[in-house]
C-alpha cells in the first residue's frame, strides 16, 4: 500500500491527498511534525534528504517528492492527465506557476499565520507577501473567466495543485471574495466524485 508521509494542515500534503482521493486509491497516512523538525530526523532524510514533505512511499519500497512530481505520478495515466501534446504542456505551465509564482506567496504567508500565529517578527514579510499573492489569485481568476478549469474544459492535476492553497487562502490574509471565477472554481473542484476536504 501507499505511504504518504505529511502534515494535516499543509496544502502540498492535502493536493496529493486529494489526488488519492479523486482516484479512489487506498493509502495510509504518516503523520510527520515540521513544527517539531521531524522531518530533520535522520529516518525521515533517507526517505528525502531534502527534508521537504510529502513524500509518498511507493509500493516497491522507493520513495518520491514534490508534490506536483507526485500528482504526475499518480495522475498520468488518468482522465487528470490530458492525452494532448500541447494541452499536456498547458498543465505543466500551470504546475510552475503554481510552485513559483502562488505558493512563495499564498503558501508563506498561511504559513506565518496559521502556523506561526502572525509573531511580530515576520509581520514585515507577511505584508510583503499580499501584492504577490493577489497577483497571482488575479492571473488565476482571468483564466477562469474564460474557461471552468484551468486549462479547458475539464479538471486537470493543474488544478488539483493549485486548489489546495487557494480555497485556503483566506488563512494567509486573501480574501478570495474579490475573485468570483475563483470562488466557482473552487466550487467546481468540491463537487468532483470523490472529493475529499482538507482534514484540519
């Protein structure tokens, strides 16, 4: 069976939840505490030196990162994944938009509050993340305008990745009330066979 090694409340450990989840695949879950830097422990680092959550445990005993790179591999070979050559690229722009253009920006800032309870020591850089994040939740929504997933018609691990932060962004200071193509999306997303909410 699968192992995923994460944290409840992380939006890179839920994506790949939800990837499960949409799949019906069966899992176990492993509870793995940044706060306390289990995942610095030297168990958890020869599963992933980089020390990052989640890793997902494979069944022949190796283990994968990154949680876009793991919603790859479980969603290749499903309706997830388009067949499409140029369509297959449009999902993988979207998945490095969603790690370097949203997540510094959402992820971070959700972090200094939810996590951290806002100390005053990164309010200044809590601050600085709100442009960053707008911007990127206004890129979202002008695409969403124009088409109910991501990239067209259907859902696509693209949009799996991008989900789990932002229906959750309102944890980092974003108020998606701005964003109503947003706010259908995420309604979208929710109503998928199988969909699983965050578990925290």
């Amino acid at each position: 069976m699968l192992t995923l090694y994460g944290d409840l409340r992380s939006g890179n450990c839920y994506k790949v939840q939800l990837m499960l989840a949409l799949l019906a695949r069966d899992y176990h879950f492993q509870s793995v505490d940044i706060l306390n830097r289990e995942n610095r422990e030297h168990e958890f680092l020869a599963k992933n030196p980089n020390g990052k959550i989640p890793v997902l445990g494979l069944d022949d005993g190796s283990y994968l990162a990154e949680s876009n790179a793991i919603l790859y591999y479980l969603g290749r070979d499903s309706i997830y994944f388009p067949q499409e050559l140029r369509s297959q690229a449009k999902v993988m722009q979207w998945l490095f938009f969603e790690q370097y253009s949203h997540e510094p920006y959402i992820a971070v800032a959700r972090f200094i509050q939810l996590y951290l309870g806002l100390p005053d020591s990164r309010k200044e850089e809590y601050a600085h993340k709100q442009a960053g994040g707008h911007k990127a939740l206004s890129l979202m929504q002008s695409q969403l305008l124009d088409s109910p997933y991501l990239c067209g018609d259907y859902p696509s691990i693209a949009d799996i990745a991008l989900y789990a932060y932002t229906h959750r962004a309102h944890e980092g200071g974003f108020d998606l009330a701005r964003y109503p193509a947003i706010q259908a999306w995420c309604m979208r997303i929710e109503s998928l066979p199988g969909y699983q909410p965050m578990q925290c």
